[in-house]
C-alpha cells in the first residue's frame, strides 16, 4: 500500500509536505514524481544519440580486434575497441560471448579501466570502481553450464567470426569485428541482431573537466534555467563521440525533486540496439500497466512517447495504457511470429529504458517475391553496470520459458492454501475484528483460506510487535483460524522505525547492518513509521540476522499457519527521490545502490522466505511471502501483486495482460487486488471483479484504510450469492490449478497462458490479451471488464469445439464467438482434447479437501479424444522433492472407447509409497464426459478395472447415465462412483 490522506497521517504529513509534493492527494498518478527519458540524464543521451545515429552516415566506433579472439570450452573471448577522438587512446573492452548447453548465448562486454579499478572516484566516495558485476549472482541459479559442441566455423571469412553452437549446431552466432556486432541465426536465418543500428554505447571512464567559471556562477541561479543554458551551451562542444557527441550537463551531478544525485563515478550507461527482423510483436518486460503486445514507444497515433521503463517504485495511483515503471522489474523480453519465438535477458539491475520500434517494409511490387514485413527494433539503456546479454533462439515459446527458467529458477511449488482465496484489507483493527470476519465466511457459506494483516497490527509501526490494546492475544486468533485450517498473513516490511525502546533497530545499527549514505553513515529516510532505516539484505549476515528476528520466541504470538507479506521493498522512501532510495547510498561490498536497484526487493523477500524456513528446528512447511518488488528470480520465493491499483474498471481490464505478462516472463504467481485498491467499487465491479480474480494464480481480495468494508458476505443478495458461485469455481478447480502450478514449478510454463502461448501459429491471435488458458487444461475464460455486459466475445483460435464450462453449449470455427455473461454468469469454456480434475464438495477452505474425492471432466475433441494431468501432494512440506506425490496421465481414446489413469511418477521412493498410502481412500467419484459418442445412448453400465485390485474386484460394473445433445448443448454422460484410487492405475471401459 502507499499513502493515505492527510487527516490519518498529521504528523508524517505535515513534515513531509514540507519537503516535497508528494502528499497532495489526488486521482491520477503525478507524473511530476517520476522522470521522463529527458529528465533521465543517460536515457536522454542515449535517446539523442539513436537520433543522431538514424539522421546521420553514422558508423558505430566500436570494432572487435580479431587478434585478440580466442575461443576455449565454449566461450569466446577478445577485446573491443572504441575509438574516440583522434590521438585520444581507444578504450578496451573486453568481450565475452558464451555458448550454453542450453542452447542459449549470453554476451557480456566489460570496461577494462573500471574493471582494474584505474579510475578516481569524486567527493572521495567509497563507491566500488569496477561496472556492477553481481547481478547473476542473485539472479541465476543454473543453466550456465557450456556447450561442448559449441565450435568455432573453421571457414575463415573477412570480418567475421562465426561460431555454430545450439543442438545440432542448428545455432549459429555470426559476430562482425568492424563495427562490431553479431547476428544470432538459427537454421540460417537471422532473428536477433545487435548493433545493428550502431547505437551500442558504453559510456567510458572519463575525467571530469571541471566547467568554466562562468557555469560555476550561474549554479546559484534557477536550477531550471541553468540546465535549460547549459544544455544549448553544450550542443556545439558535442563533437568528441557518438553521432554527435553527448550531452555533457547530467555527466556528473542530476538533481530531480528537490534530490540530487552526487555520481561519483560520472556517466557509466550500457546501451545497445537489439533487432527483431522479420517479427511483429514482442512481449514481457513487465511490470507495466500495458497491453501483452508492446507498443511503439517512439511517438506516433496511439503510440507512446516514451520508452519502457524499468526502475522498481512505489507509483501511487498508477496510470492504465502507459510505459511508467511500475514495482517491478524483469528485463526478459520475447519476440514471436508465425514458426519462432526468440528473446533476450538483459540481466542489469540498474535503472533500465527500453525503446520499441516496428519498422515496416511494404511490399515491392518491381521485386517479385519480396514481401512486406514488420522488424522491431529494440534499444536497451541501462545506467550503470555490465552489459550482460541472454539470446535465446526458441523456437517456441515454451523454450523460452523453460529456458529463461533454467537461468533465473522455477517458480517455488506453493502450500496448497496460498492458492486458494486470501481476503485482505488495510486493516482488520483488532484480534476480535479478525475472528468476526472468520466467523461471517462461515455464516454465509462462503470459502476463504487466508485473512491478511495489514501495518495496523503492529505496535507504532515497529515490526514483529503487536498493538497491545488492538492485537491483545494474537496466539489466540491463530488458533481460532487454525480450527478450519486456515492461515493469517502478517506484513513486515523492509524499513525499520528509528525510534528508542526498539531492539530491532537498535540490532541493525550496532550490527551495522543498514543501508549507508554516500558517505557511509546509516541512511536514514521517512515510511510509514516516520524516520527509519532500511535492512541491506546484500549483505549475507543481515539476513542471518532476520531469520533471527522470525523465530516464534522472538516474534511472539506468531505460530505456524502465520505468514508474511513484504510490501514497499522497492524499497519506497517517501522522501526520496522518486519515492525511493538515493542513487548514491551504498550497499554490502559498497556497490551503489543505482547498481543494484532494481534487485533490492528480491533481497529482502529472499531474506524473509529463508527466515520462514528456519522459524523452528524440524518445522519445515514451503514459506508463503508475497512481495510487491520484483526482478528475475523473485519466482523462486513466492508472490506478487500489481500493487495500488483503482476500483476502475479500466484497472480490472488492465489486470489480465499484466498478469498475463507475468507468466510468460517466468513470474507467474500473480494476481491484482481484487476489487481495487483505492476507492469503493460498484456491486457489479467488486462481482465482475470476482470473476475475474478467480483466474489469477494469486487470488487476494484488498482495501485502501479510506474505503467502506467489502467483504464477499457485504453486498447483499444476489452480488454475494454470485460471488460465493465464483469463490466456489475456484475452489472446485483447485487440483487443476495445483497442477498448473506443478508445471510452472518444473517446466517454467505460465499459469495463465495467453492466445500465442497455446496456438503459437496463429497469427490473429498473438495480441490477443483479454482471455487465458488455465495451465493445460483447455479452460479458457473471458473475464468481464465492461460495466453492464450482458455478453463478451470469445476469440477461439482453432478448429476444436469448445464446451461451455456449465451447460455444454458448443462453439466452433476459429474466429469470435458471443458467448452469454449477464452477471451471475462466467465465460468459461473447455477446449475439446482434455481431461480437468476438479473437488467438487463445497468446503470452507482448501485444507479441509485435502481427501475430498475428485470428479475428472472428459472433454472430447473433434476426433473423440482426450488427455489430462493430475498433480497432487501433501500441499505443505517439501516430501514431494523426495517423491512424495502422485502424477497421472487421464487419457481417453476414442477408438478403444476407453478412459484410463497411468503413472507419470518416474520411480517410486519410500516417501512415495508413503504418501500414496495417505492417499489410499481418496477415490475418483464421477466422471463426466462431454461431448459423449451419440453409440452410447441406452447404455447403463461401464466396466472399470483397477490395478492391484483383488481377483473378484477386477472388473466392476458400475451405473453410468447419457443425456443427448439439445440444441446447441453437446451430449454428455456420467459414470456414477466409479470409486477407483486416484493414485492408482485404472481403465473405465465405455465398449
Ligand atoms: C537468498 O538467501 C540465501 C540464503 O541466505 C542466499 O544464499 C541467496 O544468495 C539469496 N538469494 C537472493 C536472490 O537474495
């Protein structure tokens, strides 16, 4: 959450009104909070300089020597050379390009210089000398190993190095010594270039050349003004490299808000132009309040204006359609057409701009055969470290999310309750309040797993304490929660109250284990407990130290169905600049924190997730902490959310391709506040918004301290009738959702999965971004985003009939179908081919379905087949990393007229036999089967037979019933408990 309004806050208001602007309230995002590229010293040079380049005969200054190339165990190694004025020395850059096993090539280009640390820093800052270097090592967790077959191609060419790599040497990395670049090609042909528009641009070392006296006096004057002259004064000067020189006035100093950043080490950007040649559309780069398709950036009808960003912040009340930064950041970006999904990784933690261009060839008509085509030129700038770069050559999308995940981690198999239903809400006010809230779910029916805690719960906002009048006995809440298994989520957040009669800050000053200020002192900034410092979870011993802070001896009244939420941890300063921490502080190893921001919020949620795990001596259950601050690897330790967003419908909308992204950009435990954060929705949005949330993999209800109570049970009849239909869905679907996870967990798929994740080949449905698959299921819903629908129009991509999820009416032919959504009703359609295990018992929460028999729904496709998957395990320890599941294939030919359940558990341990024997009772008790063969009419009876059953149990009949097709309504049968195991082999023969 962020601020609240005044009338709450006098004391923090007050104060901080008086320092900056930030606290007027207001409807809209305050764009004046936040830089633009031109306000962004780096993005504006880099930007400036990709003009020059395009307007000018320009030629990239960048040359690899071809002497200096060697190529050892899969990596090719050499120097780059940038060239600047004449009689100046060219500056070395060394070059790595690696060849993965994985098929994938990652290219880093260092700065000799720094590297050596030969460079003097200003204002005697204790800054690290070298390009940030580090962000692997928080980011990566496999895939690196090399590729042995990787070789260099012995046909020597003029000015070119090329080397086959991939399976098969299908790969082929063809790298251009003058000016440099490479080309990564697959089967032949190019599908991912760099410097092909000459914009690669690393801002070298470079002395300061103190500025004539002149300019020294005019710093007295308006800031704004000076910038303003200073620039013009400059444009002549810019005649000593790139197209036109830079902009020598943000080199050394920037001031923004009232802010200014002191740059020890002067201008260090990494930038470089990535092309798509031959592709339309490209996604990820989350998190962004946009469409899945990304858009221009570069100006133009219904384009933005401005580049992608990336640099983690708090944006209180974000704007919809826009490519401001948002809380997190994942620099993983896909480009897909027909045949080939390719992508690059920019693993640099540092504040990061990303330009889109489509750049279209129309069709010749003189040159026969030479179609019209679409490129998408991309340009990355990043402020400070490495330039550090992962190719990979798909050519699906599931390679590249598979791929991606072996770099950066699968997402962490979650308890069975966190991904059921959480309700939340900025505050429940006391103990009672929460045991009220519980006991109303249970009058009204309706399930729930988890009920949150907002910062309300402490005591004066000092984490791991509780307000002694509200909070009176927390241990006592919990165990009432406990009795119907369900979970309470505490908050903990990264800043720590600088106040006395507080061990915890005292702990983390003597320790010496906070964030610095440039000049090494504890960096002290406001938040919500008013001034406070910030943990460095950089450093290995302050995370030592918070696994401490989490035992239940020292966070008292906590038990184990207590969770953690960690909010703000991009990190958000309220009096910083652009709400977050000063560029210059200083983390763990003096990095700055301008190195390593955009990382910050995965330490400190890595740091809670290892301290859940340590919380007792042979307690081990799987953590749950949700964070809002994200990078590449946040997947491996929990959840995120879209933070702050508004009761607009506009925000609903927005939140299917944000969630969307997420998945396939290897973060898919996400969901938006359901509901809204701010504001008080309409009884038809806060229902559609159920809807709509029932198909995020986090699925939290959230309220701003400023709204009215919404809790499902509020809104009266028929909104909580229809929401508890909703709530149910979700529940009834919980083993198709659990094994959607699995997938995610082992193979790095998306939870939701857009159109061209599931038709690839379909090129009307690429930007398709306003429906989603769940897992493989063939579920397929369209959630309502529109006040007073009455219908939506579901796209369908192939030639596969779909089932309404609840009447079986069908829908075929690919293109778009009205399907019928007054309010009491969810678009949710079944794709023909698949098998979706469901618990249909309706229960208070996910815990007491643990054994809860299953139904399996049998979707036929055109041909009469289908084939599902089913993943269960004890939702709570890590047993299943040792074989403590079940996993089953449910496969119906059409021609043996059989369904059948067989084993994908690749070898039985004792944890398996184990689990399997807790599992013994749970049985399958009905099979439904949709779009059932017309031959079964008059049937009555199925013979099923189980594996290991005793002789005269082998084959059982059992009832079996046939409704024929009305209408549009497909045929479907049932089969009557037909009480065969689910971790057992079985066949149920419909011949
Ligand atoms: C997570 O914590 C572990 C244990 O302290 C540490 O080894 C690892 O580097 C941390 N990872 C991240 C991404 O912070």
């Amino acid at each position: 959450m962020m601020f609240t309004t005044a009338a709450r806050w006098p004391a923090v208001f007050l104060l901080l009104s008086a320092l900056c602007t930030l606290f007027v309230p207001a409807v809209t995002v305050k764009h004046e909070n936040f830089k633009t590229c031109d306000q962004s010293g780096f993005c504006k040079r880099n930007r400036q300089f990709a003009d020059d380049a395009a307007a000018s005969s320009w030629t990239s200054p960048y040359a690899l020597d071809p002497a200096t190339i060697t190529f050892k165990n899969g990596q090719l190694s050499g120097t780059v050379f940038k060239t600047l004025k004449e009689g100046e020395a060219q500056v070395r850059l060394p070059l790595t390009v690696t060849f993965l096993e994985s098929g994938v090539a990652r290219v880093t280009l260092d700065e000799e210089r720094r590297l050596k640390g030969d460079v003097d820093l200003r204002h005697g800052s204790q800054a690290r000398k070298e390009r940030y270097n580090e962000a692997g090592k928080w980011a990566l967790v496999g895939g690196l190993k090399v590729a042995d077959g990787a070789a260099l191609s012995e046909k020597a060419e003029a000015g070119y190095t090329k080397v086959f790599y991939g399976d098969a040497g299908k790969h082929q990395a063809v790298i251009r010594h003058a000016p440099f670049g490479i080309e990564f090609q697959r089967d032949g042909e190019t599908q991912i270039k760099f410097n092909d528009r000459g914009l690669l641009n690393m801002e070298h070392w470079r002395q300061k050349v103190e500025p004539p006296p002149k300019e020294e006096e005019k710093k007295e004057g308006d800031e704004e003004n000076k910038d303003e002259e200073k620039t013009e004064e400059k444009v002549e000067e810019k005649k000593d490299e790139g197209p036109k020189g830079e902009d020598e006035s943000t080199w050394w100093e920037e001031t923004f808000g009232g802010n200014t950043d002191s740059k020890p080490r002067g201008p260090e950007a990494a930038a470089l132009d990535i092309s798509f040649p031959g592709y339309e559309h490209v996604f990820g780069i989350p998190e962004h309040a946009t469409r899945l398709s990304l858009k221009t950036t570069r100006g133009g009808d219904g384009n933005y204006k401005e580049p992608y960003r990336l640099y983690n912040a708090d944006v209180f009340e974000y704007e919809m359609d826009s490519p401001m930064t948002l809380y997190g950041a994942i620099p993983f970006m896909q480009a897909h057409r027909k045949g080939s999904t390719v992508g690059v990784f920019w693993l640099n933690a540092a504040e990061t701009w990303v330009d889109v261009v489509k750049s279209k060839t129309t069709a010749n008509p003189l040159a026969l055969g030479l179609k019209g085509h679409t490129d998408i030129q991309t340009h990355w700038i990043s402020e400070s470290g490495l330039l550090d770069v992962f190719v990979f050559l798909g050519p699906t999308p599931q390679d590249l999310t598979r791929q991606y995940g072996e770099l950066t981690g699968y997402t962490a198999m979650p308890q069975s309750f966190a991904i059921a239903y959480h309700q939340c809400r900025w505050n429940y006010v006391t103990d009672e309040d929460v045991k009220d809230v519980d006991r109303k779910f249970d009058k009204f029916n309706i399930p729930y797993d988890v009920i949150w805690l907002d910062i309300e719960y402490t005591h004066e906002k000092k984490y791991f304490t509780w307000d002694p009048l509200t909070f009176v006995n927390p241990t006592k809440m919990h165990k009432h929660l406990d009795k119907r298994e369900r979970k309470l989520v505490a908050i903990i957040d990264p800043h720590i109250k600088n106040t006395n009669d507080y061990p915890v800050i005292d702990e983390l000053k003597k320790k010496g284990l906070a964030v610095k200020n440039k000049d090494g002192g504890d960096y002290e900034g406001w938040c919500w407990p008013g001034s406070s410092m910030w943990i460095d979870c950089f450093n290995p011993a302050a995370i030592t130290w918070w696994k401490g802070l989490f035992k239940y001896d020292s966070f008292k009244g906590t038990a184990p169905n207590t969770f953690i939420w960690n909010d703000m941890n991009e990190p958000s300063v309220f009096n910083g600049p652009e709400t977050t921490m000063p560029k210059d502080n200083l983390h763990h190893d003096n990095w700055e924190h301008r190195d390593v921001h955009n990382i910050n919020g995965m330490t400190f949620h890595n740091a809670t997730y290892e301290a859940m795990l340590e919380r007792k001596k042979g307690e081990i259950r799987r953590p749950f902490v949700l964070t809002r601050a994200f990078y590449s690897g946040s997947q491996r330790v929990g959840a995120m959310w879209t933070g702050d967003n508004l009761a607009e419908w506009s925000h609903l909308e927005a939140s299917i391709p944000m969630v969307l992204n997420q998945g396939i950009s290897g973060f898919p435990f996400s969901g938006a506040d359901v509901g809204g954060f701010f504001g008080n929705p309409s009884k038809e949005l806060l229902t559609r918004w159920y809807q709509t949330g029932i198909f995020y993999p986090f699925f939290r209800g959230h309220a701003h301290i400023d709204t009215r109570r919404r809790e499902p049970y509020i809104a009266g009849s028929p909104y909580t009738e229809i929401i508890t239909q909703a709530l149910r869905l979700r529940y009834q679907l919980l083993p198709a959702w659990y094994t959607a996870f699995h997938e995610a967990a082992t193979i790095g798929a998306p939870i939701i999965r857009p159109n061209f994740y599931i038709h690839p080949e379909d090129e009307k449905g690429f930007a398709v971004d306003d429906q989603l698959y769940v897992g493989s299921t063939g579920l397929l819903a369209k959630p309502v985003t529109k006040e007073g629908a009455e219908s939506v129009s579901v796209y369908i991509a192939d030639d596969q009939p779909y089932y309404n999820y609840f009447d079986y009416t069908v829908y075929q032919g690919a293109g778009q179908h009205t399907v019928p959504a007054p309010l009491d009703t969810i678009p949710l359609l079944m794709q023909g081919g698949h098998v979706i295990p469901r618990r249909d018992r309706p229960r208070r929460s996910s815990g007491l379905m643990k054994f809860d028999p299953f139904t399996l729904v049998v979707v036929l496709d055109k041909d009469g087949n289908a084939a599902g998957t089913l993943y269960v395990d004890d939702g709570e320890t890590f047993d299943y990393q040792q074989g403590a599941y079940i996993h089953r294939r449910f496969s119906f030919d059409g021609k043996r007229n059989a369904l059948t359940s067989t084993n994908l558990h690749p070898r039985a341990t004792v944890k398996t036999d184990a689990y399997l024997k807790t599992m013994a009772k749970v049985r399958v008790e009905k099979v439904i089967v949709v779009g059932a063969p017309k031959a079964w009419k008059g049937k009555s009876q199925v013979v099923v037979s189980e594996e290991g059953a005793k002789e005269s149990a082998r084959k059982r009949q059992v009832g079996f019933e046939y409704y024929e097709s009305s209408g549009k309504k497909a045929a479907w049968a049932v089969v009557r408990d037909p009480k065969v195991a689910i971790g057992k082999g079985w066949k149920i023969d419909f011949s």
